[in-house]
C-alpha cells in the first residue's frame, strides 16, 4: 500500500483517487505523522502532496525524516517536490510570481516515471507533456544525487530524480485530468516503481471488509438505520453478507419521501435480499409535529429530533444489539482529521442518532470509512444493489419537509409527491438523470390563476429545480432543453390535480442553495 503524507492542497484527495483507480490501495495521512507510524504503516511508496505554505518559511511543513530513510520510492508533488529538494540539501526560492494553469513540460533526461510519457514531441525527438501547475516558490538547486528530468520556459526545474534512491519530484499536478498523462504517471509510480500489485478492486474490497467485519463484530448483534441514501444502502447490503441473520435494520418512514420510495426500500432489502428490516411508518406523528410551523430551521429540528426518537425508540425494542452500523465514507474521515481535532467523530447527516451510542452503549461500525464515494458505488452495484439505487441523486434527510416551503402537510406532499415523480421519470426517459447532479420539484403555497378548457383553476405552483455539480457546495442551473421543460410542464399540469403553473429555477449556488429552504 501507498503512504500520501498531505501538506494540505485541494487536490490531496485526487491523488489517492488517481492511486486507488489504478488498483492500489492507499491511505492520507497529515505531514506531521510521527517517524514511528509513518514506519509501522509498511508502504511500498510514499507521495508527499501539494500544499499552500512555502518551504522558505520560518518554520514550514516538513517530511517526517523517516520518510527518506525507508529505502521505498518517494514522489514529490509540487510543494512535496519542493520540500524534498530541500530536506535533502537543494535550495528553494520563493516568488510572488504565481503560475497558475497550463504549462507544456519537456524531458530533459531518461528517467523511469517520465520515460515514453507523451502529449507532443518538439521536433528534436523529446517529449512535450501538456500539465497543470499551480506554484509560486521553484527548485532552483537539486540535492546532491539528483538530475533535472524536465523543464519548462519559466521553470528550469520542473521535474527531478535520483533513479539509485528512487526519488522523484514533479512541480505540476499530475493528480487533475488538465495533466492528459497525470494518471499514467501515478500508475507507473505506484505499480512499477513501488512494485504495488492491482489488488484494489471491488471484489477484493467486498471480501477484505467481510473478512474485517466478521472479525469485529464476532457473533454480537448490530443495528442499521437505512435510509434508502446510497451508503446506508451499501453497508446494508454488505453487512447482509457478512454475518446474515446478525443485523437488524430499522427504516424509519417519516412521510416526507419520494413516491414509493418507502416500499422500493423494504422491496430490495426485505423482499429480494431478506434482510431483516423493521419499517416503522411515523408519517401521522411527523405532519403533526409539523403541524403549524412555517420556519425552516425550526421544521428541520422538528424531523430530526423525531427522527431520532423514533429510531431510538424502536432500537430499545430490540435485545442484545452492541453495534450500530453508519455508512460514514473517506471523506467524512478525511473533513474530521483535517480539522485539527483530529479525532472528532462524524455522526451522517440526518439520521444522525445523536446521543444513541452513548445511551445505549453501542460500539460503532463502519465499514466504508476507507472509501470514497464512487468507489461505494462499484460495491452497491456488485453487491447486488439495483443500479438506480446506487447512482441516485442525493436526497435531503428531511425530504420533502424542506421542499415544501412553509408549513408541511399530507395533501401538499402528496401533490409534491406527484410533480416530482412526472419530473424523475422524464429526466430518465431521456437519458438526462445521469447527466445532472440533483433534480427535484419543489412545492410553492401559493396559488395562480389558469384557465383550462371553459374553466377558471385557481391552484398551486411547482418549481423544478436542476443543477449540475462537483462538490454541491457551488452549483449551475442544468441547461435542460426547452422542449423537455415544456413536455415536463405539460404534464404535470394536466396530470396533478391541484397544479396549475410549473416554474424552472435558474438561480446558481451561490448565492441560492440547491434546496428551497
Ligand atoms: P444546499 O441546499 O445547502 O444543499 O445547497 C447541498 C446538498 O446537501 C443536501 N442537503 C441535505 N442533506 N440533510 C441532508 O442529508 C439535510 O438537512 C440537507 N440539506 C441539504 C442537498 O440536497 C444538496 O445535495
């Protein structure tokens, strides 16, 4: 496996991706790990990532010195490549002078993590690589073994080695996509040069994890709460596998979902996989909690301490559970160490059951903490999970609560309920759904006159709001195409009862959030 020590760039993340797509398996760890982890980690290739602070500081981040006596290939990237050049005697200037972007790279020297690497050739029989960089400081004297193995116009050092100690520097980002040949250059890295096998794979991981389950959990008994989201689904399905008849899920139907939502959730799980899933509909309990309340943070609170104690609730039915199961991934792991805590424990977004495992005592179990979330993905699919589960849009915990603006009732979720399944379906129908971020109808009480046939509607309005998206903390309106805005419109105004206008959201976030409220 892979060590990437990480001195805080944006792109830290993308590494271990572009390492793990190549069937490696590898882990994050902050640059401050002791020599002594950094030693008991046993990796057969060390990266040193990108990051925002400059070497010629007082006191900058630096490599555990362990780190270059492991006699294991070390790559530095960007300021990793920066700090290595100094750590092991070269010099370092720092610039104001930002290159930000595009760069063309030319080899300069044989060197195995470059060689037969191409985008272009200049003519004179070397290689042109089309890259991306993102620095101020530069190497401007190599340490005492290594050779210059490219350059560009404004940076004659922008990629080193010391082939005898296999050690190597890039000053661009071979991580991002704008690096054409970034993802060949971390294959051969991590394969050829460190040796790693492609072990990484979807079924590898199902078995491996399994095996970890088995072995944690032993013969005790453990409790999920799924929320038919993708990684609840997947630890369901998982844990299913592992140890069978051992796991209890509780589903908790609040009334706020999607049109048959609740019952594709128990068809898959109960009826398909036999998992043991207790479906506790709280609908009637959730609309008179709500009943009257118009504000949204004050309706989310309302659903989520419900939530909680529904679920805690039918948890206390049960006897002799020790473990409670989360479908917490990589990332969240990754946000919580970043934060300096360190040890802060991310407990999932809605169904966040709070005080649970301290009341009752749980241990926790999360079988997903090492992966990200398209990897989660591949599991859901080739454990058996229908494909539409496992590559759905995301949906809020308190569901349609936040999409109906003020209050919440019965009859206007239902009529939600109907728009946005009119709208789900021809985005799938038309092969959009995969081709957009997130997509939904939001309720509007307010009313609009129509006229249809002779008569005069006087009825409510829908919203449809969809975006395109990486992270879904910045989001563009998604360009649908006017006729597909039309036909949607058509329908569910001569389709839902109680509907007589359909307005498309064309707000970006920011300012506008995805949801309404
Ligand atoms: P906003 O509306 O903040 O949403 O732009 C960003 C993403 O987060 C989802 N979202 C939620 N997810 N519980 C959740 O589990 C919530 O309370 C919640 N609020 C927003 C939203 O659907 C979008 O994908």
């Amino acid at each position: 496996r892979i060590l990437i020590l990480d001195f805080g760039a944006q792109y830290t993340q993308l590494i271990a991706r572009r390492v793990r797509e190549s069937g490696v398996y590898c882990e994050i760890h902050p640059w401050d790990m002791s020599d002594a982890d950094v030693q008991a980690f046993g990796a057969r290739g060390i990266i040193l990532s990108g990051g925002p602070e400059s070497v010629t500081d007082v006191t900058p981040p630096v490599a555990p010195s362990v780190v270059f006596d492991l006699k294991v290939p070390v790559l530095g990237i960007c300021y990793g490549m920066q700090t290595m050049a100094k750590q092991l005697g070269g010099r370092v200037t720092a610039s104001n002078h930002r290159e930000f972007g595009y760069a063309q790279v030319t080899s300069a020297a044989p060197c195995r993590l470059l060689d037969g690497l191409r985008d272009h050739s200049d003519g004179q029989g070397r290689a042109l690589l089309d890259v991306w960089m993102s620095h101020g400081d530069r190497v401007e004297e190599l340490p005492a073994g290594f050779v210059a193995t490219a350059f560009t116009n404004s940076v004659p050092l922008a990629a080193m080695a010391d082939e005898s100690r296999q050690f190597y520097g890039v000053q661009f980002h071979p991580e991002v996509t704008h690096t054409l040949q970034g993802a060949q250059l971390l294959e051969r890295f991590v394969r050829e040069i460190c040796g790693c096998e492609a072990r990484w794979s979807a079924g590898n991981i199902i078995a491996d994890s399994i095996a970890r389950v088995r072995e944690q959990v032993g013969s005790d008994n453990v409790l999920l709460g799924l929320s038919g989201g993708v990684d609840s689904s997947v630890v369901g399905a998982l844990l299913h596998r592992a140890i069978g008849k051992q796991l209890t899920c509780v589903f908790v139907d609040h009334g706020l979902l999607r049109l048959n939502e609740g019952d594709q959730v128990m068809d898959t799980f109960a009826r398909h996989m036999g998992v043991r899933v207790i479906r506790v509909d709280a609908a009637d309990r959730f609309f008179k909690a709500l009943k009257g309340e118009a504000d949204p943070e004050r309706k989310r609170k309302i659903i989520g301490r419900l939530f909680v104690e529904v679920f805690e609730e039918e948890a206390a039915k049960l006897q002799g559970i020790r473990w409670l199961a989360q479908g917490t991934i990589y990332p969240d792991v990754i946000e919580s160490a970043g934060s300096k805590t360190g040890k802060a424990h991310v407990i999932k977004s809605h169904h966040n059951v709070g005080g649970l495992p301290e009341k009752m005592n749980l241990k926790l179990c999360e079988p997903l903490r090492e992966l990200f979330k398209d990897e989660v993905r591949k599991l859901g699919v080739e454990l058996g999970l229908p494909r539409e589960m496992v590559y759905r849009h995301p949906f809020p915990g308190p569901g349609l609560g936040v999409r109906i603006l003020g209050e919440v009732t019965k009859p206007y979720a239902d009529l939600l309920r109907q728009a946005d399944v009119i709208f789900l379906d021809e985005l799938r129908r038309h092969d959009l759904y995969d081709r957009t971020s997130q997509a939904f109808a939001v309720f509007l009480p307010v009313r609009s006159v129509a006229v249809m046939g002779d008569g005069r509607r006087y009825d409510y309005v829908i919203a449809l709001r969809c975006v395109e998206t990486i992270d879904f903390m910045t989001a563009r309106w998604s360009r649908l195409p006017y006729e597909f805005l039309d036909l949607v419109a058509r329908r569910i105004i001569n389709e839902v009862q109680g509907i007589s206008r359909v307005t498309y959201d064309i707000s970006g976030k920011p300012p506008a959030t995805i949801e309404w409220e």
